[in-house]
C-alpha cells in the first residue's frame, strides 16, 4: 500500500508547527490592500461599484483637543474626490477608541451637496484567528515544510476547515484532522467584513463637485493629559524655580502626526453624548492659533484653555511631555503647622501623658506675575526637589495642587518635620453650670534645629466659645478653630497656654 507523501518517514522529518507560528502564519499570508483596492468579495457586495477609500495620505489638517476627563475631540480635514450620486466611503485611520455616535461628517466645499446617509463603524479587524473563523466551511491551503536530502521543500495541502472550535478542524480527502496541521495557511481572499484597521464605512450622496475638502470630527477616549510641575527650592527656603510639564498619554489606538494641540482644563459636566459632542467642538475652534512656539492660554467660559503654537506629533502608546511654564526665583514660605484633633481631650490610652501631634511642613506660594508665573495652573501633582549644601538636588516631597487661578496661593505639603516635637495636654476641665464649662491646655513646641521657625497651631473648639486667656496672640479662624503663631528660637522649646470657655 502506498503511503501518502506526508505520512512517509523515508529521508526527511516533518518540522512542527506550533500555535505561534500558525498565527504568525496566518498573517503573513493574508493579501493587504492599502492602496484602497477592493478584494472580489468587497466587490459583490458594493453592488453599486466598487467603495471609495480615503487614508492619512488625503490629509491636510489635523486638530487634537484633550480635556483632562480621558476623552479627546479629533478633527481630521481631507482633500477628496468623490463620485456624483450614491456610493460607500470607507473613512480609514481613525482613533481605535472613537465613539461612533460622536461623527461629525461634511463637506466645507459644498456643505448642502453632499449628504451622510449611514454610516456604519467597523471594528471586526483582521486577525489570524477571526481569518480562520471566517473560513469554517470554506477550502484553504495548508503549507507545510519538510527536509529531503538537506533540502527543506514545502508541500501545499488543500483542506476544508470544518470547525475553529478551541483549535481547528479539517477535512483533508476522506480523513478529518485535528490540530496544529501546517506551518502556514493561505486564503485566497480578505473576507469583505473584516478590516485592517479601524474603519467608518459611509453610505453618502454628493450632487456637488467631485473634488471636494472633508471635515469629519468625533470624540475618541484612552487620550489623556494632566500637569506636572517640580519645585526646586534654594538652601535658604526663600526662592524656588517652578517646572510645569503637560504629560498627555495616547492609548487610543491611533498616532496623531503633525497636529494642532490644544488642552482643556476645568471640571467638565459629562453631558448626553451628542449635546456633549456639540459643546466641545465649539470649545475646540474658539481659540486662535498662539503665536508662540509653547502654550497660550485663554479663558473659556469656566474652563481654561491651552493651544500650543506650534504643531507635534503623538504616537500610539506614547506618553509626551511639553513645557507648559518656567518660573525663576518665585518666593516661597515655609511653613510648620500643628492641627489639634477632636479627641484632644484626653489620652485614653496613657492618662496623664501628653499627646503627641505630627508638625507637618509646607511651602507656600503665589501664583502671581511678577513671580514669573501668573497663569491659570491646571491641577497636577507637584514634586518638590532642594539643593544641600554641596549644590546637589535631592528630592523632599511631592503633592496634588487643584486648579489654581491666577493671585491664588498655592500650598504643598512635603512632609512631617523631624527634628520639631509637638506635644499637648489638657490641663483643667472645670464645670460652672449646667451648660457651661472651662478648659485649659498646654501645647509644648521643642525645637531641636539650628535655626529658629513659626510653628502655626490650629485648634478646634466646640460650643459656643470665647478664649479667657492665652500665651501667645490667637485668632478666630472659624466658627470651631482658633489659630496661634508660635515663634520657637533655634534648639528651645515654647510652651502654648489657653484657656476657653464654652457653652452648648
């Protein structure tokens, strides 16, 4: 009996196919169009004549607007020619992530000439295993590799895919084989619903010229910005110079290339998609183009809105930074601050002992002009660098900052300090009548550094108060809070004494 030549075992050995090489396999041979020609089955089904196709090389314009909520508004400008009547445009190379309901499609030609009448986003994209899905039912080739004679030679098997279920089914002659069967596959065509890339295809109607300038604009997600900043502050804490970096993250599926950028800052309402839609893309267009190679900024309505001068290019899965603003010896203060707690009355867990409060350390700054800032800041983490004492930079603390206007004053907390000690106790607790009481307390400052500071000590007082006596001047911050301005010389300690009387 004559065994079939892939069954044979004389002279040559059959090289295993694994899963890998199959799937790579499979692409490799799938024939891609780019050019925008129409495989036979796209052909049968556009029976109206073959769809027209319009890529990044019918582009002239590209504006990429990202708001600070991971969404982004996309307006694409291309130079097309279109054919009179009812035809099928296959729109290509938009953002994976688009939100189909968000389109905006027309002509800035002749807008009331050409007309959307569907659109359909397709997003079945061309992979090997939905190739193979495809084809269940339908003869494909298989390839295969052997050596003979120190030769590698390659057999061509036609198979029937019976099934693609947790692996693929054929149907070889009168034999049915499972499995992994061959190193690569051949197709004789793209099916005609699936795509290389993500994909508008619209039914359109032009009865204007054929030459005609395109404007499609959508809204695509997985594209995000948000502001860093870094504080470095001199060995004497009076002056820093502040960075401001904007760092914009595009996982939409999509690059953008040479592209007009804007931001958006503010707390943006999230409306209905469409209303939503209509209300960024007015944003979007009502900035001018900045003169200047970085970022302008302008007031929009209540939000703040960022255009960079110049045009730049965002890849897919790429994080870029681009300067926002520099800021040289900006004053600063530093402060050190004690924030009493609601259960300052007692230690419940050692009476008589004092409680200990962290002294928490911030430095503060105005947002101002002549600091060489002066610009809305967009809410960011801030990260606080100091030189020592050799001139090298160390890093000491970061922290969040909310959208800052202009005048405001912005304050970051870096840390606790080490070397000041904070402790309080209460040292009387007196009932005059029915509602009314007396409270005393002692908060004791020990500062072990070789320079003196201000400790700010903010207190909570409940009920109906009035302070009786204290050791160093307070104010009435709050309905509930006093505040002290404590001065501690350099390697001493002061001792805070005050006395209230409250009535609930």
């Amino acid at each position: 009996m004559n065994t079939p030549m892939y069954f044979q075992r004389g002279g040559f050995r059959w090289v295993a196919a694994t899963a890998a090489i199959l799937l790579a396999g499979a692409a490799a041979f799938v024939p891609v169009d780019h050019a925008g020609r129409k495989n036979e089955g796209q052909e049968k089904e556009a029976s109206r004549g073959a769809d027209q196709a319009t890529t990044l090389n019918d582009q002239t314009d590209l504006g990429v607007t990202v708001y600070n909520s991971n969404i982004a508004l996309i307006r694409d400008v291309r130079d097309l020619q279109l054919p009179k009547g009812d035809f099928r445009l296959k729109f290509m190379d938009i953002a994976a992530t688009v939100n189909p309901a968000t389109v905006h499609f027309r002509s800035l030609t002749d807008p009331e000439k050409l007309s959307v009448l569907e659109q359909n986003y397709e997003y079945d994209l061309l992979e090997p295993n939905k190739l193979l899905n495809k084809y269940v039912g339908k003869e494909v080739t298989l390839v295969r590799s052997y050596m003979e004679n120190g030769t590698t030679k390659h057999e061509e098997i036609k198979a029937m895919l019976l099934a693609n279920n947790n692996g693929p089914v054929w149907k070889i002659g009168n034999d049915i084989v499972t499995g992994v069967y061959g190193e690569s596959y051949r197709f004789p065509e793209v099916p005609a619903n699936l795509y290389d890339r993500p994909t508008l295809l619209m039914s359109l109607e032009n009865s204007g010229p054929s030459k005609q300038k395109i404007e499609s604009s959508y809204l695509a997600s997985n594209l995000s910005w948000n502001a860093d900043y870094v504080l470095t502050v001199g060995g004497d804490d009076k002056a820093a110079d502040l960075d401001g970096w904007v760092t914009i993250v595009n996982n939409s599926g999509t690059a953008f290339h040479n592209a007009k950028l804007q931001l958006v800052a503010g707390d943006l309402n999230r409306l209905p998609q469409r209303d939503q839609f209509r209300a960024m893309e007015m944003m979007a267009k009502a900035a001018p183009a900045a003169a200047s190679n970085q970022f302008q900024q302008e007031n929009f309505s209540e939000y703040h809105l960022y255009s960079l001068g110049r045009r730049t290019s965002v890849e897919d899965k790429e994080t870029k930074q681009i300067s926002l603003l520099e800021g040289s010896g900006v004053p600063v203060e530093k402060l050190f601050v004690v924030n009493g707690q609601n259960f300052y009355y007692h230690n419940a867990q050692n009476p008589g002992s004092p409680l200990k409060d962290p002294v928490q350390v911030f430095y503060k700054f105005k947002n101002e002009e002549k600091a060489g800032l002066g610009i809305p800041l967009p809410g960011g983490n801030l990260r606080v660098y100091q030189k020592d004492s050799k001139g090298g930079v160390l890093f000491i603390g970061e922290d969040h900052i909310d959208h800052t206007p202009k005048d405001e004053f912005v304050t970051v907390k870096i840390g606790n300090a080490f070397d000041v000690v904070a402790e309080r106790k209460q040292t009387d607790y007196k009932r005059i009548s029915d509602r009314v009481w007396q409270m005393e307390f002692e908060i004791t400052i020990r500062n072990h550094k070789d320079t003196p500071i201000n400790v700010q000590v903010n207190e909570p007082i409940g009920g109906d108060w009035e302070m009786l006596n204290s050791s160093f001047k307070y104010t009435k911050t709050a309905a509930f809070a006093a505040q002290f301005d404590v001065p501690v010389k350099a390697n001493r300690e002061s001792v805070l004494k005050y006395r209230v009387q409250a009535k609930w």
